[in-house]
C-alpha cells in the first residue's frame, strides 16, 4: 500500500442551468460516467451528494450518484468534481476512455470556456477524503502560484511526497 494517493478536483461554469434540453445528453451520462470511475483500475473514491431524503439515494451509503448540488466558490452556476485515485496513470486511463473521454471533447457545448485553472491535482495521504474546502484551496494556490508540489496539473505533474 502507498503512502500518498492523487486527489483531483475539476470543476465547470455551466451555460445553461442542469434541467435544460440543452445540458440533457451530459446529464443523462453522469451515472454511466460515474459508474466507470468507480470500476477503474486505481480508483479510490469520488465526492457524492449527501441525498435529503433515504428514499432519494442510490442505496449504498446515503448520498445520491453525483455532485452537481454541491457548491464550490460559492457559485451556483460551478458545478464540481473531486475524486482520489491510487496514481497518475489510474486517473489518466480512466480520463481518456469510454463516455468520459466522449464527454470531454464535446465540454465545450455545456460548460463556459474559462481562463483560471478550473483542474488542480494533490497528494492526500492514502485514506483522506478532499472537502470541497480544500479542492477550493489548491485551486486557488494553483491560480495564484502556478503548478508547486502542493497543487499541479497533469501537464506539470509532481511526485508524491518521499517518492
């Protein structure tokens, strides 16, 4: 077992609110996309809803399929995703197969193109679940700093802590 595991957050600006005709298809793909994640090779764990009612959950563990009602900076149009995963490679096999990778080349129909760092990765020890209080964090030290060994990106990434 590692020492450290890789937490990620990416988060979006949404063009058009969740329910719309418009943001159909990428909604309807949410549990599919999140039901891959959770079969990957080197996933750990992902951020979920806490569900408002016991009859709402997807029956496991008291919490809904997805975050889109979680906020982050406080913005109702940013929708957030956090998830940790055993390595790089895991989160890179994952992000570029299957409906995900469909999904990303086609963000730009539903999400606003933004200039900030919306993608920051970090090394958690292994066991720690992110808050969004933290994913609010390195984004920002990401944005302000650029990439350091507490808040990169997979284009500049950094080893864990005593690799």
């Amino acid at each position: 077992m590692t020492s450290h595991e890789l937490a990620q957050v990416n988060i979006a600006r949404l063009k058009f609110p969740l329910d719309s005709p418009e943001l159909k298809y990428f909604v309807d793909n949410l549990d599919p996309v999140n039901a891959a994640a959770e079969a990957s090779d080197g996933f750990v764990w992902r951020l979920k809803e806490e569900a408002a009612d016991t009859n709402s959950t997807d029956g496991t563990d008291g919490t809904v399929g997805d975050a889109t009602g979680i906020r982050i900076f406080d913005d109702e149009w940013l929708i957030v995703n956090m998830s940790v995963w055993q390595g790089v490679d895991a989160l890179k096999d994952f992000m570029y197969r299957g409906t995900h990778r469909e999904l990303l080349t086609r963000r730009h129909e539903w999400f606003e193109r933004v200039a900030e760092a919306m993608t920051a990765l970090w090394w958690v020890p292994a066991g720690h679940r992110p808050t969004v209080a933290e994913a609010e964090e390195h984004l920002t030290r990401l944005r302000t700093e650029g990439p350091t060994a507490e808040a990169f990106t997979l284009s500049r990434l950094f080893p864990a802590p005593g690799a």
